[in-house]
C-alpha cells in the first residue's frame, strides 16, 4: 500500500516537474552482476571465440544487456593503488567508499563500512550471493563481511554465517563449518542437483558449497559441478519468494584466475560461462520489470590483445585460439583500465557517462529507494 502512494507521488512529481527525483523505490528487485577481472578485450574476444570457434551464432546475452539497458565505463582505482585488487574494488562497489587493497568491507583504516548487503536485510529484504569463487574470497567477502585482510576467509565465512545471508553459493568448503551452518539453519547443499531438491525449496537459508576451494573451471567440471547459471537460476527462484524483494551478487569469479594464468581458451569460456548467467539474469528481468541489473567489472585482468602481425590476414582457427598464437598479455596481474557498467531494467537510466566504482553503491541504494 504504502508502495503504491509512493508510486503515485513519484508519477504526480514526474509530470508536476517533469523529471524522476534522484532516489525512489523503483526497483523491488537489485541484482549486480561482476565479470572478475573482464575487461574489454575479454569480452571482444570471447564472442570471437563463441562465433568463430564454438561456432555457436550471436548475440552473446551481454550484447542483449546492451542492446536492452544504459552503458558507462567505470573507474577503478583503490586509495592505495593506482591498480585496485578483487577486495578493494568490491568493498567500494559494495560500501561505496575506496579504501586500500586487500580490505575487505572496511574502509582504509580499518573500520567497518556499512554495505548495500545490510541496508537491504534492515529493510526486509533477502539477500544473496552466488560466485564461481569460493564464498570467502574477495569479491562475495567484500559484499558480506568486514576483515581487514582478504586472507581472513576463515573469518569472512562466519560472518556470512551469523549474518544469515539468505542464499550463498559457490566454492570454499575448507572454510565454512557445514555442521555450525545447518545449526544455523542453512540447508547445505554440495551437488548440482540439491539446487534442485524439494528439501532445498522448504528451508529459508540455503549454504551451497559445490567445491573445497574454487568451484572447478568450465573445462575441469564434473556432472556434480553447477554452472554459474545453474547458481544464479536457483539463486533467482528461491530469492524472488521473498515478499519484499531482494539483492543478489553474482560473480564470475574465474574469469580473473585464468586471466592471471594468461590461459586461452579457458579464459574465454569463463566469460562465456558468466554469459550464460547473465541471459538467466535477462530472463528474470525482462519477467518482473521491476527488477534492475547492474553488470560491471571489478578491474581488468592480464590485457589481453590480438594482433594482425601474428594472425596474419585470415580469421583466427579453433587451433589459434587453443594455442593462443596471435594474442599477447599485457601482463599476469591486474591493470588499471576502465570497465564496462550495464544497467538494464527498472532503475538502468542512473548507467550515464564514466563512473566511479564507488558509485554503484548509491546506484543500489537509489534503485531500491534507501
Ligand atoms: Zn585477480
């Protein structure tokens, strides 16, 4: 009820003097999806790679996000480092302030920030996370917890716990205490299929941890291991059942460490990997409309770079690709440049021009009205 007056006053302030004011609750639903170290190059290539390779016909459902929502760029630098690191980048997404690589959730000298996570669970709402990485790493840590070192998983895992995530799914099973969590009452799920189990959809807390650290590369998996998607699907499901909507984080979290390692194709089929769980993130949005995607980055990660000169003039073979000849890394670590930021969805029009990543923080809190 009291929605729909806001509702109705948004509207009469919209044609009294027509334009939005800066925050209102027009998202119920805030979902941010974060390709781990994707950089631009990565992206181009990884639709090279699925048209010409995998031979699987465009668009990419990142080429859909676009063509559907807003696009900036967004900077990325931390307080310490020109070059940020995982930790950094997702506290400032997730808190809304730089602070020094390596902080997790914590500003520069090492006190706690509030994050979007427990804006949304103080009012009501459920809250997830859902990576390729292991639950404690940087990026889902930085978006739940506050430790002032991204080393501290151990620490990083019980917070999750004791804050009662909603919905956490990923890897890093050597870091969470599976008994203390179902004490907690967390259903804990640690195969494809529980994802699916009617037990699953009756309990409130879901702990997914699909692998003792990493959740395994696209080409490692076995039939036990999900799929981003598979993750954010069921993630999606159980969230959307929450009256008063939810946060979800998303991230491809992989995509950085074979990045690290220079690792063609895999890399490629990483940011595929996160693609298909960006078209499962698409599906929902484009159902409940009062939902928005905001997609980015954290960084870039190696630069990488195809070059005429070795690729002579022909297209690039499945072999090339596999081999990676033609294509040069800049580097094995991180590198300073500016990322894409998508939004799409109810609250997509506040994706205007270049971005700090600290922006996302109150791009979050205007879209639900916080
Ligand atoms: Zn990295």
């Amino acid at each position: 009820m009291m929605k729909d007056i806001r509702r109705i006053a948004f509207l009469v302030c919209v044609f009294a003097v027509g334009a939005a004011p800066a925050a209102w609750a027009r998202s119920r639903n805030v979902i941010v999806m974060i390709g781990d170290g994707m950089g631009f190059s990565l992206i181009g290539l990884s639709r090279n790679y699925s048209e010409f390779v995998l031979r699987i016909p465009p668009p990419l459902a990142l080429q859909e996000a676009l063509r559907l929502g807003r696009m900036g760029l967004v900077s990325n630098r931390s307080s310490s480092h020109l070059v940020t690191d995982s930790a950094a980048a997702a506290t400032a997404m997730a808190c809304g302030v730089r602070t020094s690589n390596g902080s997790i959730g914590m500003d520069e000298d090492g006190r706690p920030l509030t994050d979007i996570v427990e804006l949304a669970q103080g009012q009501g709402l459920a809250v997830g996370v859902v990576t390729t990485d292991a639950l404690s790493g940087a990026t889902p840590g930085a978006f739940t917890a506050h430790a002032a070192s991204r080393r501290s998983s151990g620490i990083i895992a019980s917070q999750q716990i004791s804050k009662r995530i909603t919905v956490l799914l990923g890897g890093g099973g050597e870091d969470y205490d599976l008994d203390a969590a179902k004490k907690a009452g967390y259903f804990v799920m640690t195969r494809k299929k529980d994802l699916l189990s009617p037990a699953a959809q009756k309990k409130n807390l879901w702990l997914g941890i699909f692998s003792s650290a990493e959740i395994p590369y696209v080409d490692e998996r076995t039939p036990d291991t999900p799929s981003l998607k598979d993750m954010t699907r069921a993630a999606l499901g159980k969230l959307a059942r929450n009256d008063r909507g939810f946060f979800l984080m998303v991230e491809g979290g992989r995509i950085d460490h074979a990045a690290h390692a220079n690792k063609t194709p895999r890399v490629f089929d990483e940011v595929l990997d996160f693609d298909a769980a960006v078209g499962a993130v698409l599906e929902f949005v484009k159902a409940h409309p009062d939902t928005t995607l905001f997609l980015t980055a954290d960084h870039e990660t190696g630069g990488v770079g195809l070059t005429k000169k070795e690729a002579g003039e022909y297209y690039p073979t499945a072999e090339d690709f596999e081999k990676g000849r033609g294509l040069h890394w800049l580097s094995k670590d991180h590198t300073a440049a500016p990322v894409l930021l998508v939004g799409v969805g109810a609250d997509a029009a506040s994706v205007n021009g270049w971005h700090d990543n600290t922006d996302l923080f109150q791009l979050v809190k205007d879209a639900f009205g916080l």
